[in-house]
C-alpha cells in the first residue's frame, strides 16, 4: 500500500469538514461525498510509473482524469444487470418470486434497484423498461397509474440522473405509456433512450418519441442497428449514453485530457509520436491495475449477489477508454503550427482530429486486457462528456458551442465523422426551436438520416423546457436556480449541471 503526503491528506480532512458544513447538500449527498473522500486516502493499486505527473497535479495539468473513482475499487464503475431474468425468476436474495402483475412488477424492480451499486451508488441502468413492463398489461389505465407512480418513485429517489432506462426497437404498450408519462411528468430522473432503426421501429412510436423529447429532453436516440452491429443484440445504453454489454458493464473509465496533452507537445508530429504515446500507454496500465484490484482483490464478484444469482457474469464486463477536449486539441496543434484554422470550420483541421482518432484507436486495439474478453480483450472507446470542473475543454469530439456551424447538415456530417469510433459512447446534442412542435417529423427524418451514415447518437430538447441535457445527463433549470439561491436540490447532478452551465456556457448552444 502506498504512503499519501501530508499535504494530500489535510486536503482531503478540508474537504470533508467543508462538506459537513455545505449549505447546500442535502443528507444523502454529504454520506456520498464523504464516503467518495475517505476512499482517496485508502491507495492500494500498482501505479505506473509517470502517473503521478498526469494525474495527481491541479486539473489545470492534469493529463489523465478518473473520474473520481477512488483508489481501491469496491465494485465495478458501472454495472448492467439482466432485469429479464429477475422478471423471470425472482431473486432468492432479496426474497421475491417473479412478479405476477403490474403492481408487483413496478414494486419489485423499485426493490431490486436499491441493490444495484455503481460509481454513484445509484443504478446507471434500470433496464429496457417498456419490455420488462409490457407482458403485465392488462389494464391501460391501471398500467399507466402503476407506471407513473413507478417513474415517480425513480425521480425522487434515485438521486442522479446517471440513471438510465432504454425503450424500444419495437413499439409496445409500456412504451406509449412510459413516452406519455414521461411528456406529463418532465422529470430529469431517468434519463432515456429510444434504440431506433428505421423498418424496425414504427414510425408512430418514433414520433411519440420526438414529441416528448421535446417537453422532456428525453427520450435519446441510439442507431440500434450500429450498436447491434458491433456489440450484439444483448446490448444497453446506460449512464449518460454508454454502449455496454447486457449482465455485464465497465470496470472503470479514465480519460485522456487531449487539450492539455496537446499543450505538452512542440508541434504535431511530437504529439504523435511522442506525448501521446506516452500518456495513452500510462492510462491504459493505470487501468489495467484498477481492473485487477476488482477482479483478483476486491471479491465483488465472489460475494455480491447479483453475480452469485446470475443476473451479471464477469465475463460481459469490459472497460472504458475515453477521452475529452479533441476540438481543444487540434486548434492547440494547429495554433503551435503557425495555422488558425479550428475544429469543426476547417477540413484540414478535421483531418487531424480523425487522424488523433486513429493513433488512439489503433492503441486500443493493440492494447490487451486478460479481463475483458467480452469485447476481444480490448477496452471501449468512449468519448467523455465532461465534469462540471472542465473549463476550456469541450466534450468529446463536440464542437465548441458558440462555433457550430450554421448548416444543420453540415454539423451532422461533422459528427459522421468521429462516431463510428465510440462504441461505448458518442452523443451530440440539439436545441430545437419551439415552431417543430408542429412538425415533429422534421426531427424524425433528421434521426433517419444521420443514422443511415452512421450517426451514432441524437438529442433533441425543446430551446426553452425546463429539463434540459447538459452534457449526456439531465437536469432542470427550475432545480439549477433553487440550488444557485442557495437552496437543498434532490439530485446531485443539479450542481454538476450548474457547474457545467456556468463553466461550458451549455445552454447557448445554437438553437436549430
């Protein structure tokens, strides 16, 4: 175990005093910070060596982030239970038979997912709802009087956004009911994905879906036939938008820092064949420890129910590789090569970030796991959407807001672009004026033909609804003003929300 300096550890005490003091937290969300700041003293991991020069610096250094995991992993990041199987078979564990009606399906799901951690001590998945709850149909107006009740208790009590239900391909009965209430409700909490493909999923049930996009910013929507195609049927959208496998999820995700590490280097061909090199290799060892501690150390799988019962398998776990800031990073390189053409405007500019994409992918594939056979031994590709603390550093592989280019089409065919890397996760997001409301199949054909040139992901809110996606989460702007009055919030995501308004200017994004 390594020794921690001094001076980390009164940053450390600061912080938890202050967070016992905060105003502004409620009870639930001091428990979480604390527990997330006692487990930084505990370091337990094999660090490779140069870690501590991209990582444990100020942010304004960093070159490497990790999410604040912590250092001695206790579970898995993200975990994807089989919600099928539970509906199925009941869990001997939590003592509860498989359920017989729509009120023991909405209560015995609300039990179960009490019971499924994640970095957020919160599920990041609460599974493809309109299918768990469409066989228990058998009154409307009951199913939908048991089902917002069901959506109601989420909202309030799973206290992030992070958590995310999936919908569809097909149309059911659950699904209309689920996009209704969803519309009705306008709740930030759970975040939603429609997995759409076109000649599978009926138009009617697509534009449901637009129309309550619109009112709720909810629900996303996945090219189904992309993700089935590199992950398989048995596929989810969890957390803010990550491809995963089902009974299965991510160990861990770290990023790169792409703006900073561009910083670091004299011009382009030191970034590439040098600086970047060198810190994606760091990264992916730093993540090969954390994999290890969980598997070999930490006795999660071993010991938690949810593997002992079959409901995940070590084997469907992979890990996330991700990354942030691309466009900050070829405006820096192109800038140290005397050029000011930018990302997103220029295709010489674009080149280069598809270029960076390549070496980073070509990484990847080279690099093995023992632990993540599910997807080949390698990690996911995954572009991050960025912490509230981010400043200067766009999300992904976004353009900057504020330069996006005035063409819709031609911001699409940017994204066109970089999608098809991410697997695991690659979204872009679009205020839509208020007059689409009369014409919500504008929003359905744009979805039809992005994806059919492997657009991987699309959100849609309406320019002034009060749940808006910040980044790949929901908030409300009514709950972001309370908190910034110095009010308690429900979700803790309020104040990352708030955060990533104030610090990424994310609601003047251009309005389509």
């Amino acid at each position: 175990m390594r020794s921690i300096s001094m001076e980390r550890v009164e940053q450390t005490r600061q912080a938890m005093l202050d967070t016992v003091k905060s105003a502004t937290l409620t009870h639930e969300q001091k428990v979480a910070a604390m527990a997330n700041l006692a487990d930084s003293l505990l370091e337990v991991l094999d660090y490779p060596e140069g870690l501590e020069d991209m990582l444990f610096v100020p942010f304004e250094k960093q070159l490497i982030c990790d999410l604040n995991e912590g250092h001695a992993p206790l579970r898995p990041r993200y975990i994807v239970p089989d919600y099928e199987k539970f509906m199925r078979e009941g869990s001997a564990f939590l003592q509860l038979p498989p359920p017989k009606d729509i009120w023991e399906a909405v209560n015995y799901l609300l039990i179960f997912y009490k019971h499924v951690p994640s970095v957020t001590n919160f599920p990041v998945y609460i599974g493809n709802i309109d299918y768990l709850l469409d066989p228990f149909i058998k009154d409307e107006q009951e199913a939908k009087k048991a089902i917002r009740l069901f959506l109601l208790q989420i909202d309030r009590t799973i206290l992030d956004s992070f958590c995310h239900a999936n919908i569809g391909p097909k149309a059911t009965r659950a699904g209309y009911l689920i996009l209704e209430l969803e519309k009705e409700l306008e709740q930030a909490v759970p975040n939603l994905t429609l997995k759409y493909e076109e000649g599978v999923t009926q138009d009617d049930f697509a534009l449901a879906a637009v129309e309550a996009s619109l009112h709720s910013a909810k629900p996303s929507f996945a090219n189904h036939k992309m993700f089935t195609s590199e992950l398989g049927e048995d596929y989810v959208i969890a957390s803010c938008y990550n491809g995963l496998l089902l009974g299965g999820g991510s160990y861990t995700l770290s990023r790169l820092l792409l703006g900073h590490i561009a910083e670091r280097a004299e011009n382009i061909e030191d970034f590439k064949n040098r600086v970047l090199p060198q810190v994606m290799e760091t990264m992916a060892a730093y993540m090969d420890a954390r994999i290890r501690f969980i598997v070999e150390e930490s006795g999660f799988f071993e010991n938690n129910f949810l593997a002992k019962e079959g409901f995940i398998y070590r084997d469907r776990f992979s890990a996330m590789y991700g990354l942030v800031g691309m466009a900050e990073c070829v405006n820096t390189l192109m800038k140290k090569e005397g050029k000011t053409c930018r990302f997103g405007a220029s295709e010489e500019a674009d080149r280069l970030g598809v270029e960076i994409m390549d070496i980073i992918d070509a990484f990847n594939r080279k690099h093995k796991n023992i632990y993540c056979g599910a997807t080949g031994n390698s990690f996911l590709l995954h572009a991050q959407v960025g912490l509230a603390s981010d400043t200067g550093s766009s999300p992904g592989c976004r353009i900057p807001i504020g330069e996006e280019p005035e063409s819709f089409p031609e911001h699409l065919r940017h994204c066109e672009k970089f999608h098809k890397y991410f697997p695991s996760g690659i979204g872009d997001i679009f205020p839509i004026d208020t007059t689409v409301h009369k014409n919500p199949e504008y929003v359905l054909d744009i979805v039809k033909g992005a994806f059919k040139n492997q657009v991987r992901y699309l959100s849609f809110y309406e320019k002034d609804s009060d749940v808006v996606r910040i980044t790949g989460y929901l908030v409300k702007r009514s709950e972001m003003e309370k908190l910034k009055a110095g009010q308690n919030v429900l979700q803790d995501t309020t104040a990352l929300g708030l955060g990533g308004t104030e610090n990424g200017h994310l609601l003047e994004r251009k309005v389509r």
